[in-house]
C-alpha cells in the first residue's frame, strides 16, 4: 500500500472559542498548498483515492489538488486512534489523506508494504 500524509497548509491561528474545525488557510498556506499540489499532482497515479478530515484548512489544501476527494470523520482534528485504526482498516491501496490532526508539517510517502 502507498500512503501519502500531507498536513495541511498555514493556517489562521485557533481563538480561544473559536470552532477549530472552521480555521482557514492563510495567504500564505493557500500559496502553500497550491505548490505542494502542482508537485504531488505529478506524483500519484490519477487512480489514488483520497480523504480529507473534515476541518475546513484541510478542504482547501486538498482542493488546491484539483481532484476528487471523501471526507472521514476519522481523520479529524480529536478523533481517537481507534477511530483511525478501525476506518483505516477497510481502506484499500493507494489512499492518500489530508489529515489536520499530525504534526510535523511535512509530507512522506511511506513504500509498498
């Protein structure tokens, strides 16, 4: 399987009760995400499939990929591991995901296992 992890892009920074899960990308997190997509683009096979969480800056990192992509609720800025583990379980190869909720800001493709 590969799997690709890209954080998303800069965001706004989180107010104190502000809805985290409605933070946006900043200027320069949508410039981000554009040159990450343009070179991840040329790097997966058009039959990837890919999930988002559900977090608004991860929506417009992905869409900065021009390509179709599901969101899961697992991937999701406080879902547990066990909400992870069990969705993951049922994926199938080649999945990529967008996921708020990792840290550091890098992207990694792990390779086939």
């Amino acid at each position: 399987m590969d799997l690709i992890l890209w954080r998303h892009a800069e965001a706004l920074e989180a107010a104190a009760e502000g809805d985290d899960m409605a933070r946006v990308l900043t200027t320069r997190g949508e410039k981000q995400a554009v040159r990450m997509a343009t070179w991840l683009d040329r790097q997966l096979p058009d039959s990837t499939r890919i999930w988002v969480s559900p977090a608004q800056r991860t929506e417009q990192t992905a869409a900065a990929l021009g390509r179709k992509f599901r969101f899961s609720p697992a991937l999701a800025p406080g879902a547990t591991v066990d909400q992870l583990l069990s969705w993951s379980s049922g994926l199938t190869p080649r999945a990529a995901f967008w996921w708020s909720g990792i840290n550091p800001n890098w992207v990694r493709q792990f390779p086939s296992c």
